[in-house]
C-alpha cells in the first residue's frame, strides 16, 4: 500500500484526450527505435545498468502493461489513487528491471515487439471503460488513472532517449503535459501550503510548501521552469543546483529553494 499522505484535490484528465497521447508518444517512441543501428542500441543511458536496447524494450513493458492488466480479474477496490502514485515507484525499481531484461532476452526483433504491442494496446483501449479496475505492481487502481501514469513513463523514458541517443523524438503536446501536471501535483501534496507558486508554463502552475499564503499581486516566492527541465528534476535525472546555475530554473524569494522536495519519483 502507498504511504499515508495529505490527499489534494485531484485534477480530471480528458479521457480521450490521454487515451490518444499514450498511443500517439508510443508511436514517436516506435519511430525512432525502428531507425537505430545496433551501435545505438549498445549506447549507455542514464538508467544505471541500462543500454538504449534495455530502454527500448521498457517502453514495451511500459504500454503492455496495460493490455496484461485488462485481461486479468477485476480487484475489487481501488488502492491506489493517481496522486499516490508518483511515490510508489521507487519500491519497484529490481523488479522493473528484471522484468525488463526478461523482455530484451525475449526479444530479438524490438521492431516485432513494438507492433504486437500498439496493437494489442489499440483494441484494449477502444473496448474497456475507464472505470475499469486493474490490478498494477503497485495496487488496484483505474484504468482511467494507469493511462496518466503511462503518459508519465512514455515522455520521461523519450527523454532518456533522447539524452542517450542525441535524437530529437517528439514529445506529443498532451502526453507532455499530463506529465507535467501530475509531477507538479505531487508536489503539491508532498508539501502542501501556499507560500511558493511553482510555475511551469503553459502546462502547470501549483501553489506549495507551509508558510503564508498568498491571494493578491506578485507572489513573494517564485520558482519557474520549463517542462522538460521539471520532469528531470522531478525524476532525479536534473540536480536543482545544476540547473539554477544554468538559468533553466528561476527561483525568487527566501523560500524559493525547493531542492530538498526534489526528486518526487525516480
């Protein structure tokens, strides 16, 4: 079970809107895994112990999931709810790999892989509801709610395939900014108040950490960013002080320094 949290108020997601981003960010993915040589594929990432080819064969596992989890029984409660789960992945990360390098000797042609996969996922989607529960590694949870999760794992791994491949994948708009909305919603419930506004325009702008709230004019704490570099930092993958010092992030007021909230998942 995920840890005991203040709840927030939860924000909705077009349910077909984020259905269209999971399958659109999977096709950039395949796209771009279709072209690489196998020099690429033995490239390092910045996951530790993970090649491009290790990288590649967890976004299978990332979209699959989904289709597995719709073929098996229905739970019958919800455990988890979508701003739990940013905090439950860490727990998760041997078996995440083990299953991923189960795939990658399973799988010797990635591009076969990828096909059987946006298949299956497409006919999953289009015949189960959302309120459908399945059951994922870390408890029961809706499908409506695993498909913003999916969006969050599709555009965080296309960083890290990016950053390993110096390739530019396309980030789908919705798929980019559900990710960000939900990283910057669990900020918002790991501390909760109203003394900093965390911008990261045009996706998100959330208010946290205890203190005096603020209701008129300028906020006296300030932090801004843009998407790609709060995903990094909110996943570990940025350090804060790297990228204050690199102007990415701008940070106004004595308790602008969030550093010690970062990461909120990795």
């Amino acid at each position: 079970m995920p840890p005991a949290r203040k709840r927030a108020r939860t924000r909705s997601y077009d349910s077909a809107r984020i259905r269209a981003a999971v399958l659109a960010q999977f096709g950039h993915v395949r796209a771009t895994v279709r072209t690489l040589t196998p020099e690429q594929l033995a490239l390092p990432t910045r996951l530790e112990g993970w090649t491009v080819r290790e990288l590649a064969a967890h976004f299978a596992l990332v979209v699959g999931a989904v289709t597995r989890q719709v073929r098996q029984p229905e739970p019958p409660k919800a455990e988890v709810a979508l701003l739990d789960w940013p905090f439950t992945t860490a727990g998760w990360a041997r078996a995440i790999d083990e299953d991923t390098r189960t795939i990658v000797e399973a799988a010797d042609d990635l591009d076969a892989l990828y096909e059987v996969t946006a298949t299956e996922i497409a006919d999953t989607l289009a015949s189960t509801p959302d309120d459908r529960l399945i059951r994922t590694r870390m408890g029961a949870m809706s499908l409506g709610d695993y498909l913003v999760t999916r969006t969050v794992e599709l555009v965080v791994h296309t960083d890290d395939l990016n950053a390993a491949t110096g390739l530019g994948t396309a980030y789908d708009r919705q798929a980019l900014a559900s990710c960000v909305r939900l990283l910057a919603d669990a900020l918002a419930v790991k501390a909760p108040g109203g003394a900093v506004e965390v911008r990261i325009p045009p996706y998100a702008v959330v208010q946290c950490v205890e203190g005096p709230r603020h209701t008129r004019g300028t906020p006296p704490n300030v932090v801004e960013t843009d998407p790609l570099t709060w995903i990094r930092l909110a996943t570990g993958r940025t350090e804060w002080s790297e990228a204050v010092g690199r102007a990415k992030v701008g940070a106004s007021g004595e308790r602008a320094d969030i550093s010690g909230l970062l990461p909120l998942m990795s």
